[in-house]
C-alpha cells in the first residue's frame, strides 16, 4: 500500500464519519457508516483514524499528550520558561517539579485525547463487525484481520492509559456504559494482554506495505512492553514472557520493514531519517509524507528556537520550548557520537544556501541576544545577566539547553523532505528490553548475553578507534548503568517516566532543579474534568 494512498483514506474519513441521530431524515451532507463502506479504501480510511489522530498524543507534535507527560515529568527534557516565554501558567513547571494537580490541563488533555483515539477504534470495530466485506470486493479474512488489527490498537491505547493513569474505565463499545466505572489496573492489564494475544496471529506480518499500521511485530513489541513493566502494573514480574516476544521479534516472527528480519541499522541515525519508512530497525510507526500526504512529524514546534528554520534551511521555525536540561547532557560523553548528532549546541550558522554574503553565516538571536550571535548552551540560567550556577526551571534564556536534532528533515529540495515516520518501537529497545529482563531474572547482575545485546547496539555510537574503552563487560554493566544508557539510547523518544518508575527512581531521585517527590506522583490523577461527569469514576490515592 503507498503511502499516499494512506493519507488520501485517511483524510477523508476526517472530513466526517458519524451516527444519524434523527433517524427518519435521509442523510445528503452526512457520511454515515450505511453510506461510507463502498471498497477497501474507504475501509482502510477508517482503520488509519486512530493513527491520524495519535498524531496529536503519541508525538511531540505539539498537544500535551503521553509523551510530554513521559519526558518533561522526568530527568532528561523540560521546559523551561526562558525570560518573557514559556511560562504557560507553570503547567511544565509543575511537571518537572511533580507538583500538578487533578484539574491540570496535564492530566486533562492526555485522558482526552487518548480516549477520544481508543473512541475512534471502537467505532471501526463496530461498523467492521457489521458490514459484508465480500460486497465491497473484500474478503472474509480481510474481515477477521482488520477487525484484529484495530482491536490490537485499541489495546495500545489502553496500554499508554494504563501507563499513566493506572486505573481506568474499560469500554469496548461507544456510549455503552454511559459512566464506565474505574477498573483496577490488574484488571486492565489482564484485558490489554488478552486483546493482544487473542488477536496478534490474525495480523499481517510486518512489510514495506504496512508500514504505520499495526502488525505482528508491533503487537509483540507490546507485549514485550506489557511483560517488562508487570511487576509496576500487575504487581508480578513476567521477565520469561518478556523475552519470549523479544525473541520472536529478533527471529522475524512479525516480519520486517526490510528483508526477512528486522536488523539493526549500521548506521545509528537511519532509523530515524526522512526515509526510516523502509528501516529495517523500526516495528510500529507513525507514518508521515509530506512530498505525497502533507502530513508532517511536527516536531518543529516543541524544539526549535523561533529562527530554526535558517539553520536547516526548511519552512517552519519552533516555538522554542523544550530543551535536554544541563545533567542529562552530561550523562553522555564527549566522543558520543549521540551527543554529537542527536543534540544541538553552540553557535547556530545558517544554511549555505540562505546566506546573503561571506559575512552572513550566523543564526541571530530575538530575545536575550536580539541581534546577537544565537549560541545554544548546556545551562539553564541568565547568563546574560552574569548568573552563575545551575540555574532553574523559571530562569532559562532563548538559548538556554541543548536543543533537539534526533530526526532531521532534510531540506526544501529533497525530495524526502520532511518524511520522516515517528519511531513507537524499534528493535534495538527489544535488545534493551531483553538484556534488562536477563538482568533481573539473574538478580541484577548482568549476564554475558545482556552485555552482548547492549553492546551490539551501543557500538554504533563510538568511532571504531573509541569503542574498545566503551564496552560493557559483566562487572561494568550494572542496574544503573543500564537505566543511565536507557536514557542515551532513547533519550527525545518518550520512553523515559516508565523507564524510571521501573527502576525506582521516578519519585526517589534528584536531578537537575528536581527533588524526589511523593510515591503518588507515578500516577497522574483521573482528571478533575472527567470526574465531575462520571460518578462511577474512583480517584488515585492522593490526589
């Protein structure tokens, strides 16, 4: 399937799919479920909804949604107010400092957002579950496997609910029950992996032609999630089942973007290049193309100073808002080539192609160093004040903070520009994943597997010459060394609150401008808005 053909479905079925709910009008202006289903594109449209719409929740693209709240709540990224900006009522202060409260628009906009996606899943499933596909030129196993692909994706979003909220509502059908009550999240856990296992075999195998859509690998990529953070959310460890799913992804057994079997990229920054949609290190994306789709990764928005634009020489500046704070840029070492090509700092210099003369080669500032040279610094503090120290989360400049370069779009004339998929998994986190669940199973020591894993991946940082003083070895890879290389590996990705929860740092630890916080904070509160409606409803302990 192109790509183009995706985004085309899709688009359409955003321009309206709903219930006729004056039941004797004949509908002209509505598309309606009776009236819609006519072939398989318009069939694919509605399975791609819920991937549009996690544009908004899964990505930083722009909405707080679940990865804002997994990385500006824990010890790599934030968002600082940098002088006269980015103080947004103290919503990102109070994330970095995990003092937010249940009537945040923190906890609010995720919980809508992600049901609003799962909504638009059960919607398909049922419309799905009703419609003769042999009448649309479809087959009864096209049936039974999107009907499996959509359910899986629903579980997903469960899976990122459950994340975050921990006990929640389990609803299957639109409207039914009107106030859902709160389930444990046992429970919920027990449904998320009985909707995955009972649906994965029914997938299609991962393929070039499904790429952004869920797919055996994807469905083991979330089983492997599930299994390696049970004991946090189901309260007993499941290390074997871990790397069960791992293996099977590492064998092929969900197939490949690329050849036969996933494999990891060579080169450590293809996998998220503006042609990763063909990586054979990616399992589960959103999938953009901009040249074909207009639809773009935006992640311009979250990161890029307000000039940003002259640096890569593409259309769109950012809102210069999020920024790696000053302790997780030194977690990385100079020779990494992560901290190298994956953060941006010092002077900023325009593109060749935009500069006006020999002396026209430096980004400008417009705020602290208006006219002035923009050089992007580790601090977060009034330097031009004369500050000294670590600075804090309200006393940031326009060039505070390493920026973000994890995913580049090229420029105006590639013909990829600005194609780059969001990564949701890739198989160099199943290596980590499988390496850590060794690790625990065998007390926290690591073993020589472990090691092999990490190492396999890692060695793709360090220039041959640097790697043999990187190596892991079993006495050098510990628990917190593997939390600490976590965060190297996936630092932008949206992984790093859960990986701290599971290694009991997220409300223990201290790190820059952040002191431990209450053990309730692991959880983000059911939201005041959604509270007030639903009586069934049961709050978290403590808020």
């Amino acid at each position: 399937m192109k790509k183009t053909k995706v985004y085309i479905s899709a688009a359409l079925l955003a321009l309206g799919m709903s219930a006729c709910t004056k039941l004797d009008e004949k509908p002209y202006s509505v598309i309606t479920a009776d009236n819609f289903y006519h072939n398989r594109e318009e069939v694919l449209a509605a399975v791609l909804r819920p991937f549009t719409h996690a544009n908004a929740w899964a990505a930083p693209t722009g909405q707080t949604g679940y990865w804002r709240l997994q990385e500006l709540s824990a010890d790599q990224l934030a968002w600082p107010q940098k002088g006269r900006h980015g103080y947004d009522g103290g919503n990102w202060i109070r994330l970095h400092n995990h003092t937010w409260i249940a009537n945040d628009d923190n906890a609010w906009n995720p919980w809508r957002l992600m049901f609003w996606g799962m909504g638009f899943c059960n919607n398909s499933i049922a419309d799905f579950t009703k419609l003769d596909f042999t009448k649309i030129g479809m087959t009864e196993a096209d049936k039974v496997s999107i009907i499996a692909e959509t359910k899986v994706l629903r579980a997903w979003h469960y899976l990122k609910l459950m994340d975050l909220y921990g006990n929640i509502p389990i609803v299957t059908e639109v409207g039914i029950p009107e106030t859902p009550p709160t389930k444990p999240r046992k429970e919920v856990f027990a449904f998320i992996e009985k909707e995955i296992k009972d649906n994965v075999e029914q997938l299609k195998p991962l393929s070039a032609d499904m790429v952004g859509r869920v797919t055996k690998a994807g469905a083991y990529a979330m089983l492997v999630e599930l299994y390696l953070n049970a004991k946090e959310w189901s309260g007993t460890e499941r290390w074997d089942d871990c790397i069960t799913y791992c293996n099977k992804i590492i064998a092929g057994d969900g197939g490949s973007l690329s050849g036969s079997v996933p494999a990891l990229e060579p080169d450590i920054f293809r996998a998220f290049a503006n042609t990763n949609a063909t990586s054979p290190e990616d399992l589960f994306q959103i999938a953009y193309d901009f040249r074909n789709g207009n639809f773009r990764f935006g992640w311009n928005g979250d990161f890029w100073h307000y000039r940003q634009r002259q640096v890569y020489n593409v259309d769109r500046d950012g809102n210069n808002g999020i920024v790696v704070i000053p302790t997780a840029y030194d977690a990385f070492k100079d020779n990494d080539l992560r901290k190298q090509n994956w953060m941006l700092i010092g002077p900023q210099k325009k593109d060749p192609a935009l500069r006006t003369s020999e002396g026209d080669s430096l980004v400008l500032g417009t705020e602290e160093y208006n006219n002035k040279p923009l050089v992007f610094v580790k601090e977060i503090r009034r330097n031009s004040e004369g500050e000294t120290g670590p600075g804090g989360m309200t006393r940031g400049e326009e060039n505070s903070g390493a920026r973000f370069a994890k995913y580049l779009p090229g420029k105006l004339d590639d013909p990829n520009y600005w194609g780059n998929d969001f990564v949701l998994y890739r198989l160099t986190e199943i290596y980590y994943n499988k390496a850590e669940a060794l690790m625990r199973k065998a007390g926290g020591v690591a073993t020589q597997e472990a090691v092999d894993l990490i190492n396999t991946c890692k060695k793709r940082a360090f220039k041959p010459a640097d790697w043999p003083k990187e190596a892991y070895t079993t006495s050098s890879l510990t628990m917190d060394e593997l939390l600490a290389e976590r965060g190297r590996e996936f630092i932008f990705e949206g992984k790093r609150r859960t990986d701290l929860i599971r290694f009991n740092k997220f409300t223990t630890a201290t790190w820059w401008d952040h002191q431990p916080s209450a053990d309730k904070y692991k959880l983000f509160p059911i939201p005041f808005r959604q509270m007030s409606i639903n009586p069934n409803l049961v709050q978290n302990d403590g808020y």
